[in-house]
C-alpha cells in the first residue's frame, strides 16, 4: 500500500517559503546580550531584606569550558503567576568573573517598589538576563 503526502496549494508553499523578519527592536535587544551568557546559569534565587532593602542571593553557574572572565548584566525578575507581558516585579545588576566550570554565590540589591515579603517565593520566580 502506497501512501502520498497531501498536495499543497501555491499561495500555501510560498507563504511557508517566506522568511520571518524580526523588528529592529528585536534585534537591537539581541545584540545587546553577551553571547557567553548561552553557557551561564542563574539559579538558587534567595530574597531576604536588609536594613528596609531586598537582597538577593543566587548562584552563577558557567557551563562551559570557557574562562568568561569579567561579566557583567542586568537581569528582570519575573513572576511566573504573571502575564508575560507585566514588567517585572524587580531589577538587578551583577558583576563578576566566571572561569571554566566555575559556580558563584552573589549577593546584590534588588531594585523593586515591593518588600521581600511582597515578592513571589523563589519557585514562582524566574530570573531573565537582558543585558550587560
């Protein structure tokens, strides 16, 4: 028994032939994101508040084999309960060195209009770096 694949209509194969163009925006923020960042895990979220300010503690994990040396971003602290298109519940900028299969523990301020015990628990948080 012998089976064929449906005919296609023209106007159907040259609509799927047509290449998605990104927005400039889009490609702005692209080039804006260090490559090395593909091999960096943020994980291990910890918010605490000291002296009325919120703290977080993470862990920066390189995956890589390479020594990513001085890095630094900005990253968007999102809620996983929120709309993905509501801004993020909080900022923060980190800056330190990653050498090869290297982990790190960080401690920085987060830039928020919330208290610690506002902000959603750590498993209903996700961290997205948008930048250096």
């Amino acid at each position: 028994m012998l089976f064929r694949a449906p005919r296609e209509e023209p106007a159907q194969t040259a609509q799927a032939a047509s290449p998605a163009f990104e927005t400039p925006a889009v490609q702005q923020a692209a080039a804006q994101i260090n490559p090395a960042f593909r091999h960096v895990e943020l994980t291990g979220l910890r918010l605490t508040e000291e002296k009325r300010r919120v703290v977080l503690q993470f862990v920066l994990v390189n995956h890589s084999a390479m020594d990513l040396g001085e890095l630094s971003g900005k990253v968007d602290l999102k809620s996983l309960k929120a709309d993905p298109a509501d801004p993020p519940v909080g900022t923060f900028e980190f800056k330190t060195s990653l050498g090869p299969y290297e982990a790190k523990d960080l401690k920085v301020p987060v830039d928020t209009k919330l208290r610690a015990y506002e902000l959603p628990d750590w498993q209903f948080l996700r961290a997205e770096i948008r930048g250096q």
